[in-house]
C-alpha cells in the first residue's frame, strides 16, 4: 500500500491537534473504607475536588483536560499494586496521586522503572532520598515520589524540638521523657528510630515504644503502662481513629502528659469525637492557615470546596487543604512540562517540581507552604508549623463547623519549626 508525500503530512498534521486535546490520565489513589479513612477521606477528597476544578476553571492543563481515575484501595498494599499495574500498563497514567506508607514504598521502585511521578499521602523520610546519596540501608532512590510538607521523621524532629524548649521554659527539672506510640507498621514506624535518636540528642530519657493498633479498641492497658512510665512527652504515631481511643483511654486512667500528634494524627474531626480527652495535643499543619482563615488563597480553596458542596457548608478539616495543595503542586508541575508545546510525559512532569524555589501555587498563597525539590532532596520543606487542639468543652453536640464557630473548639497556633537541611538526615 503506498500514500503519497502529501497525504501523510496531512495525516501527521491532523494527528498534531488531536494528540494536544488528548485528555491527561491520571491516577488517584484513596482510603475511603480502609484502616485508614478517617483521615484519608477529607485528604482524598480535597486531592479530587482541586482536580475538578482545575477542569472546569482552567480547561485541564494546556486545553487538556485531566482524566482521572480513582480507586479505593481499602488501604491495602496489594491491592494498590494490583491497581498500579493496571493504571501503567493499560491507562498509561503520567502521574499518580497516592497514598499510604506500606503501598507507597512498595511502589517505589516501581514508578521508578516506569518513570511516573507519584505523589503520596505518606510522608515517609525513605522518600525524599531522590538521588539515593544517603546511602542508607533498606532506602531506595526515589526519583520520582514526591509529597506536599515535612516528612514524617522532620515533623517529629520540630516537636521534639519545641518540646525540649518547652520542657525549659516550665522550668522544670531533670531529664524530660519521651515515648513513642503507635501499631507496628510502617507508617507509625517511619519516623521513630530517627525522633529516638534526636530525643537523645537534645537530652531526652527515651523509654520503651508503646505499641497500639491503627483500629479502634480498648488501650486502657497502654495507658496504664503509659501513666508508669513517668513519660513527659508521647508520641501517637498512628491516624486519628486510633488516637481517639487511646486520648480516651488515658483521659478516664488519669495520665498526665503532653501528647504529639503525627500528622495525620489529629485534626478537627478527631477532636469532636476525642471532645476534652483531645484537649492539649500538640500536632504538625502542613499549611500556612486552617479553615476559616482570610485572603486570597483561602478564596481558591472555598472555591474548589464548592466543586462538590455547591452550598459552601460544609467544614474542610486541615487534610482537605493539604491535599488541594498536593494536586495543585502536581498541576503545575504539568504546565511547567506543557510550557511552548511539551509534552506532558511523567520525566517532564518529574522535571517541573525542580523549576522553581520557594513555590507556592499560584492563587494559593497564604495556604500552601512554600516547597523546594531538587533531583538529589526531595524534602519539600524543613518548615513545621504546630499547632495545639483546643477543646473546652462538650462537643456531642453541634457539628465541627457550629463547635468551631461557637469558640468550643479552636486550633491555636503554637510555634513554627525551621529545622536545619542536615545531608544526615535525607532519607531518614
């Protein structure tokens, strides 16, 4: 069969707009149902309401709309590599939106070969080692895992920091202690050989881990073995619905301790559940304000909150902002790739996360904290914001945005954290 010069360079011509209207596929993965919802729904949620919006206010990326395929995975590992699987090899995503800790390391190498960015809800220090410098046994280079904030080990690194300042600002005496909390798995696990070891650095008496389930359940006994301790500062390493129990648990024993709250540890909807066992907790903000702040980025994030609450009711805890944040971090990674015609192909996208410092989104400011990657560190930031969850009363009545508004319960700034970049610390 042959075709004339013309005719093909017609046909390639033609090939050209089609190939740029082509829709972007993207993957999203989500824990609504699994160990982990309770924080993975507000999360997954502020991840696919951004995307939303970002099709119907910017017609996609570069007249390209995003199509993105979700999938809850119940927060099992296996599950997200079977899903993996199907999103590189059939749908052929470019980039990926994830998840847990378990599914995200197991992935690495992965998305590696395959050249996909992801973009993970977990913040494990074993992903920022990009260029595989550290050298650190069982740490992979991850060229291409990304996350919005400060790893799970920093985020622990800046409370232990303020907690040792706080320790001397009470004036009190001796050694403080220090224990760490959570399931054996690798989320919680994550950051606690790097938080023991500062502890002992800035003079703290590390004490014996105390293991709880990521589940609901009775841990009266963990209290109790909390209570004698002595321990002064206590880490809780897993999600909120756990962390509940346990604040409550140790509320009715009578323990007396400033908690740490990981991440994902607490947030709005934890302390109406928790009510005043929640009272005190002192725990990382990935962003610069929480829901009810002012300016203009909090103008885009209640805009993108109407995507799927038309009324603009509804209460967006701080893990819906944070995932707005992740997205849009991944959106503009694209524009960057699409800039003057590029194509938008996952070591492009990989490449945009380098193009600026101190980035914030446009049109977020205020509300994202500024990120810096480059091809060796993928610590976006060494900056942790805490902030203490404050409950001063009944909260079984009334929902979290009437107990906010009613001053029942707040979240108050508490200090920011700029820790060093130390190159001993990348991976760990």
């Amino acid at each position: 069969m042959r075709f004339s010069l013309p005719l093909l360079a017609g046909a390639l011509f033609a090939a050209v707009p089609a190939l740029a209207q082509a829709p972007i596929p993207v993957g999203h993965l989500m824990d609504n149902s699994g160990a982990t919802s309770d924080v993975g729904v507000p999360y997954g949620q502020g991840v696919a309401d951004t995307l939303n919006w970002v099709n119907q206010t910017r017609n996609g990326v570069a007249g390209r709309r995003l199509a993105v395929s979700g999938f809850d995975y119940g927060y099992q590992a296996p599950r997200a590599v079977s899903q993996y699987q199907s999103w590189a090899q059939r749908e052929r995503v470019v980039a990926i939106q994830g998840w847990g800790t378990a599914d995200t390391e197991a992935l690495v190498r992965f998305v590696t070969r395959d050249r996909i960015p992801y973009i993970s809800g977990s913040y494990s220090a074993a992903l920022t080692d990009a260029g595989g410098t550290s050298r650190r046994q069982g740490v992979e280079p991850a060229p291409f895992n990304f996350f919005f904030g400060p790893s799970y080990s920093d985020a622990l690194r800046g409370m232990l920091q303020w907690a040792a300042d706080d320790w001397r600002a009470r004036g009190q005496q001796g050694r403080p202690r220090y224990v760490h909390m959570g399931a054996n798995h690798p989320y919680p696990n994550s950051p606690k050989e790097a938080g023991e070891a500062l502890a002992r650095e800035l003079g703290f008496e590390v004490l014996p881990a105390i293991q709880f389930a990521l589940t609901p359940g009775d841990y009266t006994a963990q209290c109790l073995t909390l209570k004698n301790q002595g321990a002064n500062y206590a880490y809780l390493g897993n999600t909120a619905g756990s962390n509940i129990s346990v604040l409550r648990a140790c509320q009715t024993v009578g323990v007396q301790v400033q908690f740490l709250g990981n991440v994902w540890g607490m947030d709005e909807n934890a302390m109406k559940a928790a009510g005043t066992a929640a009272n005190g907790v002192v725990f990382p903000v990935r962003t610069e304000a929480v829901w009810g702040g002012t300016g203009p980025g909090m103008d885009t994030i209640r805009a993108i909150s109407r995507t799927s609450d038309p009324s603009g009711n509804a209460y967006r805890p701080v893990h819906y902002l944070a995932g707005a944040c992740a997205a849009m971090l991944m959106v503009e990674a694209m524009e960057t790739a699409a800039a003057n015609g590029g194509q938008v192909t996952g070591e492009r996208i990989r490449d945009g996360f380098y193009a600026r410092q101190n980035w914030v989104p446009n049109g977020f400011q205020g509300v994202c904290t500024p990120s810096t990657f480059t091809a060796a560190d993928h610590r976006g930031t060494m900056r942790v914001a805490l902030y203490r969850a404050q409950v001063t009363g009944n909260t079984a009545q009334g929902s979290v945005q009437e107990l906010m508004a009613a001053g029942t319960m707040s979240l108050q700034p508490v200090a920011t954290i700029d820790l060093p970049r130390r190159a001993d610390w990348l991976g760990w």
